[in-house]
C-alpha cells in the first residue's frame, strides 16, 4: 500500500476538524455551553497534557521510574503557586527533574 | 514622507507578532524532541521520506502523526488509521471554536490560516494572547506569530529527525519543558486556580485513560474536565445569570 493516500485523507481530516468552526460559528453567537467553559477551556487542556506527559512516563517505566517527572511537575505547581513566577516555576521543576534524573538509582 | 523618517513607536500588531513568536519558544523547545522523534520514524519505518515528511504540515499534530506513521509500517486499515487521527486531533475542534470567536473582524485567509495553525502549543499561546488583556487584534498578531514559529520549527524537527534522529541523546530531559511549562501557565494564574477541582478531574482522568491504547487519554480528561466544569457554572448562581 502506498502511504500517499492515507496521508492526504489524514491531512483532509486533521485540516477539517480546525476549519470545522470557522463555518458553524462564523454567522451566529458561540453557543451558550461553549460560552460557559470558554474560561475553562485553556486551563483544563493544560492539565491535561501535563498530566498525559507524567502519566506517559509512569506507563512506559512504571510509578517508581515516573517519579522524577511527577516531583518535578509537584515541584513547578508549588514554586508557581507561592512564588507567581513563570520561570521559577519552570526553573523549580528542571532543577528537581535533572537532579533526580542523574542520580543513581532515581 | 522621506524614507528616512524615523518610525516613532511600531504598532501593537506589528510588535505583537514578535512578541507571540517569543513566547513560543519555550514551548517549541519543548515540543522539538518530539518533531525529531517524528522525523526518525520516517526514516527509520521504511517508507518514502516525502509522505512521512509531509505529515508535518497536513497533519500537524505529533500525537496523531506517530499513530499514523506505526499504523502504516504495520500496514492497518486506511479505516483505522483515519478513526485514530479523528479521536487524536477531536480536540484541535474544541480549540478553534474557543479561539474563532475573536478572529471574526480578520478577513478570511488569516482566519483559515489561523485554523490551520492550530495545535496545542499554538492554543496556549492563544490562549495567553487574549487573556493579557491587549486588545483582540493585537492578540490575534500574537497568537499567529507564535503559531507561524511553530509551525516552522516543527517542519524543521522532522527534517532533522529524517537526517540525525538518533544522534540525540535520550537523557536530555528537554522534553519535559513543554508540560513544567503548561503547569506554570496553570499554578500562577488566579483563576485557574480557582477552577481547581475541573482541573483535577482533567488530570486524573487523562492519567487514567493513559493505558488505554489510541491516544485518547487527553481527549478523555479535557471532556470530563470540561463537563465537570460547565455542570459546576450551570448549577451555581452565577452561571445560570
């Protein structure tokens, strides 16, 4: 099978479904459901694929092999959360993540 | 008007473009090992470069792209493939549809260019645009500035992956900046903090959906997450006002 056409058809829907709204709301009002997660909407995704990146880890190495992603992702919540400081937080967490990554038996 | 009048102050679009494809560096770093994995599957599944490659930009999304590159080294139904690439990029919808109802006073190619672009870290990017508070058009400059960057930085990770996919060392842990990073965005904003418990249940669903094969995990958990929240609005006061 050549991959061309599954390609193309695969690209024709990635391509549809970003363009899908464009058309449904380009006459009317965002409906009331969407209005009402709107805020919601940014948060709730970067929770979760923060928490698909740990959990990608604890499944191809196991809780205890996770465990420096999910101290370091623990580490940049709290540091964000008293400091307010983007790149603390950022920061925070690397820190956590190398020092428990090169450390034997971490 | 001489050509060598000084430019007092450039606009705010025109800044906001660089300023959106600054900010999306960080995520880019992050998202970069994951565009080099990408582009050591092509070459490393055997098939032709150019239909590997070209996913990057028909497809544009790095889950959906490493299913449907396994899926056509391991020779799937065109069927399956397609239906792994709709519940994979389902949630690129949700985010047009958040983001659309600020590009509606831009004409048509920007928009379409817009929808195209969209991703998750382009999303974030947006996202933080329209929530600083500095005007929808020069938001709308932000978010495509940083959406172009991407874009072009992704097609070039594939491209190096092609070339040197296996020459980067696994230890790096640059890969993790992309989610500290979203965790940041998360624990110093006020009013995501205020959403605690659908955030929570975001999480935990995704966690718990993350063994169950098709990429679903994040779709799961942005769902419930979503739902858990509106329920939440719709009940409370507020939200029925």
């Amino acid at each position: 099978m050549t991959a061309w056409p599954a390609v193309l058809a695969a690209g024709a829907l990635s391509v549809a479904l970003r363009l899908l709204p464009l058309i449904l709301l380009s006459t009317g009002p965002p409906p009331a459901w969407l209005r009402r997660v709107g805020a919601l909407i940014a948060p709730v995704v970067f929770a979760s694929l923060a928490s698909a990146a740990v959990a990608a880890a604890m499944v191809s190495r196991g809780v205890g092999g996770a465990a420096p992603e999910a101290l370091a992702a623990a580490t940049a919540l709290a540091i964000g959360r008293i400091s307010g400081r983007r790149w603390l937080s950022v920061s925070a967490g690397l820190v956590v993540l190398v020092g428990l990554t090169v450390t034997p038996g971490a | 008007m001489s050509i060598l009048t000084p430019t007092a102050v450039a606009p705010p679009r025109s800044r906001a473009y660089g300023d959106g494809a600054r900010a999306m560096l960080p995520l880019l770093i992050g998202a970069a090992p994951f565009g080099v994995v990408i582009g050591a599957t092509v070459a490393g599944s055997g098939m032709s470069v150019w239909p590997g490659w070209s996913t990057g930009w028909l497809v544009y999304g790095g889950s959906a792209q490493l299913a449907l590159l396994g899926g056509l080294a391991d020779r799937s139904s065109v069927w399956l493939l397609l239906l792994g690439v709709l519940l994979i990029n389902a949630r690129l919808t949700l985010y047009t549809a958040a983001l659309a109802e600020h590009w509606r006073a831009e004409r048509r190619w920007w928009r379409i260019l817009a929808a195209w672009l969209v991703v998750d870290p382009a999303f974030v990017i947006g996202a933080r645009g329209y929530a600083s508070g500095r005007g929808t058009r020069a938001a709308n400059a932000f978010y495509l500035g940083g959406a172009v960057v991407l874009w072009i930085g992704w097609q070039l990770c594939i491209v190096g992956g092609i070339v040197v996919g296996t020459a980067l060392p696994a230890s790096w842990p640059v890969g993790s900046i992309a989610p500290l990073y979203l965790i940041s965005l998360i624990a110093t904003d006020p009013d995501a903090v205020r959403q605690r418990r659908p955030l929570a249940i975001a999480a935990v669903v995704t966690a718990l959906f993350s063994v169950v094969p098709g990429h679903v995990a994040a779709a799961a958990g942005i769902a419930t997450g979503l739902a858990a929240g509106s329920i939440r609005r719709a009940a409370s006061p507020k939200g029925r006002s």
